[in-house]
C-alpha cells in the first residue's frame, strides 16, 4: 500500500470517528456505544500511522514517503 493511501485511510478513519462523536454528543440512548466505535475508528487510525511510520524508519535514505523531506535536516 503507497504512503498516499495509508494516510488517506488515517484521515477517514478520524473522520468517521469524529462523526461517531458528534452523534453521540445528540443521542443520548447510544451514547456508550457510539463512544466505543469512534475509540476502535481512532484505535485503526493509530495502527495505520504505526505501519507508516514503520515503514518511513526502514526506508531512512528513500524518499518514497510524503514526509520524507520534513525530517531531514
């Protein structure tokens, strides 16, 4: 999977997380259950920056990643 797509999913996964938020904020009966969802949406999102970054550390001297050049000095 390219960088591009990792971070395209991170950023859906935050969106959908923060929509479960947003609901839960006005329905008060699925509070619980909408919190627990967006934690597991936040949850998928950190695992998918870990693999990212995963992947950015292995490859130090390749610039095959977005943030490639916001590291070096």
């Amino acid at each position: 999977m390219s960088a591009n797509a990792i971070l395209e999913n991170v950023r859906r996964y935050r969106t959908i997380a923060s929509l479960c938020r947003q609901t839960a904020a006005f329905r008060s009966a699925q509070k619980w259950t909408l919190l627990e969802q967006a934690y597991e949406w936040e949850r998928r999102a950190i695992s998918e920056l870990e693999g990212y970054f995963a992947i950015a550390m292995a490859d130090p001297v390749g610039i095959s990643l977005p943030l490639r050049d916001v590291w070096q000095d």
